[in-house]
C-alpha cells in the first residue's frame, strides 16, 4: 500500500533474512519455536507499520530437514498473515545456502529443491531467481504469477531483482548482473542477495567491498543475507542480520529487520530518499555465567554440589536486578574454569545439565569446561639427568 500526495511518494517496506525456520536447537522443542516467533513478529510489524512489501534475503530456512509439526506452523503463519491483509502486502525472498543445500539426511537432493519452492507452490511467497548461465538481457525475467518464476517484480514505484544463493560464482556473475539491470528508467532499484561483505565479520569469508561497489550505479538499495551480523555500508549495502541467535557465539550479535521507507519527488526523476530504521526483535534471553573451581575436586557430587549453590545465588541477585524476562526461560550457557576435577571418570555433562534444568528457570543449558591446567612434561616424573639425549 504506498502512501501519497500530489508531490511526493512513500513506499515503505521490510526487510528480514536469516530466519532459520525449523532449526532444532539443541533438541530444545521451546527454541525451535523461537523462530517461529519471530517470523510472527515480522508478519505483525508489516501490518503495523503499514508495509508495502517484505523482502527476505535468503536461509529462510535452516536446513531441508524439517520436523512436519514445524513445516505446519509455518504455513498456518504465513496463511493467517495473508488471510488478515487480503494478501495486499508481497512476501518476496531468495533462497540461501541453507534452503538449497545439496544433501539432506544422506541422500543427494537435486538442485531447486528447497521449502522455499513448496511455499511458493503454495502461493504463500514470490521466490525470485534466475538462470546464470543466460545473457544479461534475458538474466532478470519478469515475474509472473502464472508460472511462479523469474527473477524481477515491479511494486508501485520499486523493481525488486533477485537471485538464489549464487556460491563461488558470485564475484563471477556481479558484472553480468549489472549489465542487466536498466540504468536510469525512474524506479528505485533493490537487488536482493545472499552473500557476505569481506571485513564485516573477522575471520569470515565474503566479497570485497570494491568487487561490488560497481553495482551502486544501477542499484539503490543492495539488500543482503548470510551474515547473522548486522551492518550498513554507504547508505546503500544493508545486511539486517538474523532473526535469532542460531549458534551460542551469536548471542550477543547485534540483530533484528530493518524498516525502509523510500521517498520520490516526482519532480526529479530518478531522485529518491532512503531513511532505514533498525527495528529490534526480542529473542530469548542468553545467560553466560563462570564458576571458577578454586581447588581440585574429588568426588563428582561435589562438584554438582558446588555448582548449584553458585547458581541458586546468581539467580537469585539476577532475578532481583531482572537481568532477564521472567516471563520468559533463558538459555544458559554455562563455562567452568579453574583446577580440573580429579575423580575416576569425566564430568557427566548430562546429567548436570538435567540436574540444573530441574532446579533453575532455564530452557535448556550449554556447559563448557575451560579448566586451567599446569603443563606436565616427562621432566616432571624423571629427573632430566636420567633422559637419554638422543
């Protein structure tokens, strides 16, 4: 829906990636829902904000494997969204790595294979594509709702371009892409992608800065996926991050959608506005706590013994600062430091975690042993004038 005057034009959409619907985290069933939610929220702040369209930078979903309960939701979702806005507000995405990946579960899966596609069979979501190897002028095909393919969709005053995850082949078809996209026909031009900005994220592969810049005389708004890290270069690259935190390392990554709203003076061609606003999602709340062991343990029920009264008073003075929603179980992630326990056996790190489950408000809980142990070397058992020099 856009919003206009005898002057001037608005049109105001979403943009969302990395979703990661279906993943399974950490067997928890009450995090697989987190995603789910969060697919909600976005559907909810379109409504809300009176959003022309909502476009998804690919890895919608976190793998082809999808319990079926799961798959359900997600369409009851997207159905009851549809449902409620007269399907008058475009779900328009891109498949990413993970919604194309070429083996599930062992068995080799062909390539355009992806729940992506079902959804799209579904008339649930327009999925952009294109065939790589075609010339530039036939590149970007006009999408049509008849047979649910191509590569480019006009809404109001934008053309949106899109292609799936491209992999190796990306610097490769960068100038073919911008070839292919008109120059100076009037609309705002917004290229949807999935691949990362080399620099963004330490140590993570990704497309140098000035290998795309090429495309910033045909493109005025490069909307990306794949980073789980958010980011904007120039006033015209914009990575929204994901949804949720899908690993542990995530959880402090700065996340969540972006709001765009483009403004056209009418009496300038080709003259457009941008003002993007980052809208935060609330995930659940992910707690890193360190116990510090200050001597070395015997026995196994004493260091279980230790770990929860270190951890009924750190929920305690937590709860009372409200550190975390109480409406809502955080994750807990759980490091233990200091002198190695020493008893026949490792640490049962399952039934720690079941035993912390059952005591404390979390959803489920991570535990990692970072011990700090001296270095022992064959010097420290025989005397080094006994050692044969060899």
């Amino acid at each position: 829906m856009s919003i206009s005057d005898s002057k001037n034009q608005k049109v105001r959409f979403i943009h969302a990636s990395d979703l990661h619907l279906g993943t399974g985290q950490y067997q928890s069933p009450e995090r697989a829902d987190d995603f789910l939610k969060i697919l909600k929220r976005i559907l909810d702040l379109a409504i809300n904000k009176k959003v022309s369209f909502i476009i998804l930078g690919g890895d919608v979903f976190g793998s082809l494997d999808i319990l079926p309960e799961q798959l359900r939701k997600i369409v009851n979702i997207i159905k009851d969204f549809k449902k409620k806005t007269q399907n008058s507000i475009k779900i328009i995405a891109i498949e990413g790595n993970h919604d194309i990946r070429k083996y599930s579960r062992g068995a080799r899966i062909k390539r355009r294979q992806s729940w992506l596609r079902f959804l799209q069979d579904l008339d649930l979501l327009i999925l952009l594509d294109i065939n790589p190897d075609a010339p530039p002028e036939n590149l970007f095909q006009t999408y049509y709702n008849k047979t649910r393919r191509g590569g480019k969709i006009r809404i109001g005053n934008v053309i949106i371009y899109g292609t799936s995850y491209l992999g190796r082949r990306t610097e490769e078809l960068l100038p073919k892409i911008r070839t292919a996209i008109t120059q100076n026909d009037g609309f705002f031009h917004i290229l949807l992608q999935h691949f990362g900005i080399k620099g963004q994220m330490k140590n993570v592969p990704g497309i140098a800065l000035y290998k795309v810049h090429p495309l910033k005389d045909r493109i005025n708004y490069l909307a990306l996926g794949h980073y789980h890290l958010q980011f904007k270069i120039g006033g015209w690259i914009f990575n929204p991050g994901s949804g949720e935190a899908v690993s542990s390392v995530e959880s402090n990554y700065k996340r969540g959608i972006f709001l765009v709203e483009i403004n056209t003076d009418s009496d300038k061609r080709n003259k457009f506005s941008v003002d993007v606003k980052n809208l935060t999602l609330k995930n659940r709340d992910h707690l890193w706590y360190t116990i510090y062991f200050p001597h070395i343990f015997q026995m196994e029920h004493d260091v279980i013994y230790y770990i929860t009264e270190k951890l009924k008073k750190k929920f305690t003075n937590d709860v009372e600062n409200r550190i975390f929603s109480p409406s809502q179980k955080p994750i807990l992630y759980l490091v233990l430091r200091g002198n190695k326990p020493l008893f026949s056996g490792n640490l049962d790190l399952r039934f720690l975690q079941d035993t912390i489950l059952k005591q404390f408000p979390v959803v489920t809980t991570r535990i990692y042993e970072k011990y700090v142990e001296k270095i022992r070397t064959l010097e420290t058992f025989i005397p080094i004038n006994n050692i044969a020099k060899i």
